[in-house]
C-alpha cells in the first residue's frame, strides 16, 4: 500500500523549523519562510520517480532518425550534383569568354595547334588551351612555353563531376605513340574538349560562324581518360598540351589520314574529330563524305573504362554541357539525335537543328 504524504500546517511547519533550526529569531523566521515557500517543491520531489526509455521507445527512435537520413541523403546528394554542374557551367562560361577576349586582341581565334595569330607562323606553337592561358589568368604558365607548361593542371580545365580525372596528370605509358618519352611522360589533363570544326588548323573567327554563333559549339564536357576493351583506338586521353601538325596545311580531309600519324592520336583535347574521308554510312547525311568530322552524338551514362577516346561524353546523368559561340552555356540531353549534335559542330553546313532541340 503506498504510504500518504505528510501534511503540514502553518503552526506545525513552524515548530519544526524552531526546533532545527538555531540561533537569532531572525534565522529563524527567514528559515520558515524559505520552507514555506518551497513546501510544495520538497513535497513532490519525494514521491518523483526517475524514469528512463525502454529498449522499444529506443528501437522507435533509431527507426525515425534512420527514415530521416534515407530521406536526406537523396536530397544532399542532388545538391552536390547540381553544385558540380554548376560549376563545370562556370568552367566552360570562363573558356568561351577567355576565347572571346583573345579573338579581341588578335582579332582570330587560336587554331586547335600553331602559333598565335595564325599567320604569323612563328613560335610558340601551342593548342588553342595553350594561348588561351594568359585570357585564363594563367599567364606565368604560359610563360613557361608549351613544352614546360604541359603538365601543370589547369583549375578551369577540371569538371568537378569528371570521374576520369584523378591527380590531374596522365603518365604515357607503352600504350602512347613514339612521342612519349622519359623527359615528357606527364601531362596535364582537362575535363573539356575543343571542338576541331570550329578551330581547324589555321585558326578562325566568329565571322565564319555562319550557322550562328548560339547554334554552334566551342567547347563541351568529355572524360580527360577514356579506354575500351575493344575497337580503335582502345585508349585516350584529353591531354590539353598535346598537339601536331597535318601532313600538310591545308589538309583534304576528304582522304582518310594514315592511322599511324600523330595527328589522327586519340591524346588530343579535341572532339568533332575522327579519321574517316570517305561517305558517311548514315541515311541523314546522304553522300557528303566524313572529311574527318565526327557526326555521331556524345556517349551518355557511361564509365571512363567503356568509353570511345574520340567521342565526348556526359558527367551528369543524361546531361552533357557546351559553351556555344555565342557566350553562353547549355545542355542537351540523352536524347540528342546524332544530326542535331552534328549541326552543333559544324560552324557553316547550314544547318536548321541545334543540339539542345531534344
């Protein structure tokens, strides 16, 4: 049976406190009044209980916090994707409007390799990354030359959503051409491709853009390393130093270039290109012939170790970005069809379909 609480009254609270409490009459008195007023408090806090969770109560909680997270994490991991996008955005934006100020300054644009300008025909002769390092505010690595300066990492070349990327650096190895040697194995890498229809071998400028500069592309994502167990080339990188001279200058692309040549390398930053002369093999583009233009659409949802070296490809899923000539930047989708890519590389063709149509 539980035991009742003890009542006090007035007189009986007084006499207690009399009792153990000694001393002046005025301890006293404040010693009444502070039990009086704290009476009640005392009283209830004799008959509280301490009271703990049960193992269920816990079991509940955990199961709450663990529905919270899975609710969470999706929603964490959509803003670090669209931060990523973002900022390869921003990356490709810096690319076209850095090409926009040189063609100022010079009045073209650089050639996808050569000097700059163009005609002069004078060293240094660097890719189109190169001369556009001092537009970059990378002018003390362009300083270095183009030899020296090849293996430094470029920040505006990396795509934080890139997962070839790595270090930034790529070591020739015995898959590489006779042009890797032990004075020059390490290369830096970029996340973006120049595109080889615009630029060409002897430079350009936005005037022979007559498709119109917000239809055609300058720059876009493709994975800095790519490889494939079969096909050719099996490897390749996107080695933004890396670059050569055709045969001749100018060049009839109309003839498929010997496979062995280093212009025809898988190691450039380059795409829109592919060694082929001869008829497209395709129903929408008739008889014109390849002249080495790539016309087929970039990979998408795929690895770096299962994709084509020549080709460009998607970071985010089902999401490919360009920086077009006329300064802006833009998407398309897994749904681009392989003519409208194409009319998205060719600066003159006279294309109607643009690459974000899909």
């Amino acid at each position: 049976m539980r035991p009742r609480a003890t009542r006090f009254d007035s007189q009986t609270l007084r006499v207690l406190v009399l009792k153990r409490c000694p001393g002046s009459p005025f301890l006293r008195l404040l010693s009444v009044k502070f039990v009086s007023k704290n009476l009640g408090k005392l009283i209830m806090s004799t008959h509280k209980t301490k009271r703990g969770f049960t193992l269920v109560e816990l079991l509940v909680v955990i199961a709450i916090i663990g529905i919270l997270i899975g609710m969470l994490l999706p929603a964490v991991q959509s803003v670090r994707d669209a931060a990523r996008r973002t900022t390869s955005m921003n990356n490709l934006k810096q690319l076209v409007l850095a090409l926009h100020n040189a063609d100022t300054a010079m009045m073209e644009m650089p050639p996808m390799y050569g000097s700059f300008p163009a005609g002069n025909d004078n060293p240094p002769y660097g890719t189109v990354f190169y001369h556009l390092l001092p537009f970059l505010e990378q002018s003390n690595v362009h300083a270095l030359g183009p030899d020296a300066s090849r293996s430094y990492v470029v920040p505006v070349l990396q795509a934080p959503s890139d997962p070839s990327f790595g270090n930034g650096i790529y070591e020739l190895d015995e898959k590489v051409p006779a042009w890797a040697s032990s004075t020059s194995n390490e290369w830096g890498v970029s996340s973006y491709s120049a595109n080889w229809q615009v630029f060409g071998d002897e430079g350009a400028s936005f005037a022979t853009i007559r498709d119109g500069a917000s239809n055609t592309i300058l720059f876009n994502e493709k994975f800095a390393i790519s490889s494939r167990e079969v096909g050719d080339p099996t490897h390749g990188a996107n080695l933004w130093g890396y670059g050569v001279f055709p045969p001749t200058i100018p060049y009839d692309y109309s003839v498929t270039m010997p496979a062995d040549h280093l212009y025809a390398s898988s190691f450039w930053a380059r795409s829109g290109f592919v060694n082929r002369g001869g008829a497209v093999p395709t129903s929408w583009a008739g008889d014109e012939p390849w002249r080495c233009r790539c016309m087929l659409k970039p990979e998408f949802n795929v690895e770096p170790t299962n994709a084509h070296p020549l080709k460009s490809q998607s970071f985010s899923a089902g999401i490919i970005h360009m920086a077009m000539a006329d300064g802006s930047v833009r998407r398309a989708t897994a749904g681009v069809t392989d003519p409208a890519w194409s009319a998205g590389e060719t600066p003159a063709n006279g294309e109607v379909l643009r690459p974000d149509d899909n």
